[in-house]
C-alpha cells in the first residue's frame, strides 16, 4: 500500500470515528433536547411576554431519570416555571409517557434590553421511553419544585391512551 493509500485509508477510519461519535451524540441529545413552539393569538405579537417568547430560544433542555424499580416505574422530568395545570400527561400503548405542556413567559421587568436569552418558551412535547409496560389507570403525577414526578405501576395488559392528572 503507498503512503498516499495508507493516509487517506487513516483519513476514512478517522472520519468514520468523528461522525460515529456525532450520532451518538446527536441521538443522546434528541432525547432531552425538546422543541419550544411559541404560541400566536392571531397575527401581531401583542404583548411583552409574546415578544419574548417570540424571540427566545427555540429548543430547551427538560432533562428526565426514568427508575424501574420491582413493581413500578419512576420518571422524573425537569420543568421549572411551571404551574400543574400546564401540563398534559398520558400514556400511550402502556410503554410511553407523553408529556405535553405550554410554558409561559413569567416577568416583572418592563424597562430594558436583554442581553442572554436562552429560556426557552411556548409549546412543548416530550415522548420517553418506558422500561416496562405499566398500568396507565393507577398512574400518579405531581409537580413540586420545577420537578414533574410520574409513578407508574407495572402490570402486563393491552395498549390505550389515557390522560394523568397532575396535583400539587
């Protein structure tokens, strides 16, 4: 093999290598790394909050630990700035907790610019991945210190859809 063939087959295993490591990190991302819509009541932004929320970030991070334990299973999802009512919550097929929600801008300035904005604001929706197929009629939720908790019984049964109601 010439010198030439040696360095560009070095080349393709590196290369391999770096987007081997940038799909694995792009997929881990994907999980966690949720979409912000923001939310128009009609055309023109009409208050300081839409605007805000107009030119915040468009993708936010709701970091979530899901725990099987012996007969349940535990997601915790990371939401600060939320009220319980905001969120939408179901289980879909028993193997999929689907958190919908809608975060609102929250302030008390009026006067000033912004020079960093990376909360991110409006609509969202997250799909995790359960360990075990649960029962979605004795699922509990609630929400304490920006930090949504689902518990979520094991059992073996046939695959529904149906929404969780989230206390305090």
């Amino acid at each position: 093999m010439s010198t030439l063939e040696q360095i560009r087959h070095g080349l393709s295993r590196a290369w391999d290598s770096v987007a081997e490591g940038w799909q694995q990190l792009r997929e881990r991302a994907a999980q966690a790394v949720t979409r912000y819509t923001p939310a128009h009541h009609g055309g023109a932004l009409q208050t300081a909050e839409d605007q805000v929320a107009a030119h915040g970030a468009r993708w936010g991070l709701l970091a979530a630990e899901v725990q099987e334990k012996d007969d349940e299973v535990v997601v915790r999802l990371e939401a600060p700035g939320m009220e319980r009512e905001q969120f939408d919550i179901a289980v879909i097929d028993g193997r999929y907790l689907n958190v919908r929600g809608e975060k609102h801008v929250q302030r008390e300035e009026k006067h000033g610019r912004y020079h960093v904005m990376e909360c991110a604001y409006g609509r969202f929706e997250r799909a995790i991945a359960l360990p075990s197929e649960v029962d979605d009629s004795r699922a509990r939720a609630s929400y304490d210190k920006g930090v949504l908790r689902v518990t979520l019984p094991k059992v073996r049964g046939g695959g529904s859809a149906r929404r969780i109601d989230v206390q305090s």
